[in-house]
C-alpha cells in the first residue's frame, strides 16, 4: 500500500508541474490503428470541452506492426492524417519520449507493447496502452511486472467498457446483477491468441457487468462462431458469444434482481478519451490489474477448452501456464 501511495505521488507530481507549464503533450506510439487517427482529431480537433483543451497529440512513433498486413498499410496514410493537426513524426520511441509528458500506447500488435511499454516506463512517464495489453496473458502478466519494477502505473480498456449503459450497470443503477449474457465481433489473427486481439470487447463487456471471481470456464466452437461460459465463484454465470459469421455487433443481457437489461453497445471513442485524460491527470488506474489479467485468463482458459474439446478448465490452471510464460518472458530482463 505505501508503495502504491508512493508511485501515485510522484505521478501526481509529474502532471502537476506539467499543468504549470501549460498544454499537457501526448505522444502516440503506433499509428497503425484507426484508434490513433480516432484520438488525434477528438484531441487536436476544435472540440470545447474543457478536459480535452488541457491536452495536446504533438508528436508520433509510427510502427507499429509489420506482421499484421491490415495494420501495417495503414500507416503511411495514418501518418499524413496526423500530420494535419500539427503532429511531429519522430524516428524512434526514445525520440518521442523526449518531446512528450503522457503517452498513448496504440500500436496494433499486442506482441510489441511488452518492449514498447518497458522503454515508457523507464522513461518515467504516464502510458495508456490500448487493447490488447499484452498478444497473450503472460505478455499481460509481464507488463505488469515490468510496471511495479519501474513505479510505473498502467491502465488499458476496450472502449466497451464505457458505454454509457455499461457505467450504469457497472454502477449498480439497476440493482445487483445475478448473470450476463454478451457478445462482439470475432476476426481470427493468426499471430493472436483466440478472442485476444478483437473478441476482447465482448469479454471486457462481460468483466464490466460482472466483476472479478471467475472459476471456471467452457467452451462451444462452430464455424458461426463460439459461446464461453464462465462461472463465478459466487454461483452466477456469465457468457461471451463471438460473432464469426452476421452482422458486427456489440451488446448483450444483465440479469439484474429487478429483471433483464440491455447490456451497452459501441459508443465512440470519447468516453473512452475521457477516462485516459482523467487517468493521465490523476496517475490512479481505474481498472485494477486483477480485473485485466483475470480478463486475460478468461480468454487463455477459454482456448485451453477448446484444445480439450470443450471441457471445462479451471481459471487457477489457465493463471499458471501464463505465469510459465511470463518468468520467460522476464528472463530477458533480469540479465
């Protein structure tokens, strides 16, 4: 707890004097995302809102990921795009990071945001980094890892969470939620673990609704798609349907004690853009990191399943084949 306080201090600290200096500079490490072009223009655009006008994109680390095709021939477009609002290119991450005080961790691959991540936070500065954390759950358990070494605070979140329904929810404005039914988009991506590099949206849908606790989980594969059932240590249950084949949509069910309500959808960037502003003044995650890497394990527990023909599989044994990879993974940093 001490070291918490601490870490949040000296956060607190850093933005403080940023906000004497006037605009506080972002830096985007990745512009292979639509996500980047997404938050330059909310950013650097003509928006009032007072929150927004405290911020600034004013410059850009490219690559970015060279492996994904649809994510790499963005970037020579997305470049152009930024450079529109005023945004400087630069050559290298350590070139960006001496320009910037908070940084946007956007690039697509989740492959690359370990060794991107540790170059931020040796740096000292605030980093959001953009789903996915980590391409699997030990690159997410290493992160963290890598974070508590450097006193860095982390924070990442699919913008689903955000959607104003999902915060009503989440709240309790609809009384205690028993069970939730929910759903997005699935893209298979060769280089990631199933549902880590799109179907995250639904299964962070279904950790907004219903929280940490889960113990065990099953899944249903066909080619339309997959359902996992995950049930929480406290009797309730809870599902993630990935859309394959139909129509690309976000949403689902809470089953609340007051009756059945609509799980939010997709509502844009902003509210997203909100949280990340408020997270850069205040240095305070708010997503804690038990809530993302059991969100990781899920989704490693679910592609265990269905490597096992659909049986159930624990989340404690999911949690420890991560932690095998994460210690190799750290190894490289020990050194």
């Amino acid at each position: 707890m001490k070291k918490q306080i601490l870490i949040i201090a000296c956060l607190l600290a850093a933005v403080f004097t940023v906000r004497a200096q006037g605009v506080i500079r972002i830096g985007i490490i990745g512009l292979d995302t639509s996500h980047s072009t997404a938050f330059t223009e909310l950013l650097n655009g003509t928006s009032d809102d007072p929150l927004v006008r405290e911020f600034e994109v004013v410059a850009a680390y490219p690559y970015g990921s060279t492996a994904i095709r649809s994510s790499r021939d963005r970037i020579p477009g997305y470049i152009e795009t930024v450079k529109k609002f005023g945004v400087e290119i630069t050559a290298s991450v350590a070139e960006l990071l001496d320009k910037v005080d908070c940084v946007l961790l956007e690039t697509n691959d989740g492959r690359l945001h370990l060794g991107q991540a540790v170059e931020v936070f040796r740096s000292g500065k605030i980093c959001y980094i953009d789903k996915p954390l980590g391409a699997t759950l030990g690159e997410a358990i290493a992160i963290y890892e890598m974070a508590e070494r450097y006193g860095a605070s982390v924070f990442t979140s699919s913008a689903l969470r955000y959607s104003p329904q999902n915060a009503a929810l989440r709240r309790g404005d609809f009384g205690k939620i028993l069970g939730a039914d929910c759903y997005s988009p699935h893209t298979v991506e060769p280089t990631h673990p199933d549902f880590g590099f799109y179907g995250i949206h639904g299964v962070e849908t279904l950790y907004t609704l219903l929280g940490t606790g889960c113990e065990a989980v099953s899944r249903i594969h066909s080619p339309m798609g997959d359902i996992v059932s995950g049930r929480w240590n406290d009797g309730r249950l809870g599902t993630f349907r990935a859309v394959v084949k139909g129509p690309a949509v976000y949403g689902g069910t809470a089953f609340t004690e007051k009756g059945t309500v609509a799980a939010g959808g997709y509502a844009g960037y902003k509210v997203l853009l909100d949280e990340i502003l408020r997270y850069f003044k205040s240095g305070a995650s708010p997503v804690s990191k038990e809530e993302t890497l059991e969100i990781f394990t899920f989704m490693k527990a679910s592609n265990m399943s269905l490597e096992r023909g659909g049986r159930t599989v624990m989340m404690d044994e999911a949690y420890a084949e991560g932690m095998k990879e994460a210690r190799r993974l750290l190894k490289a940093y020990d050194e």
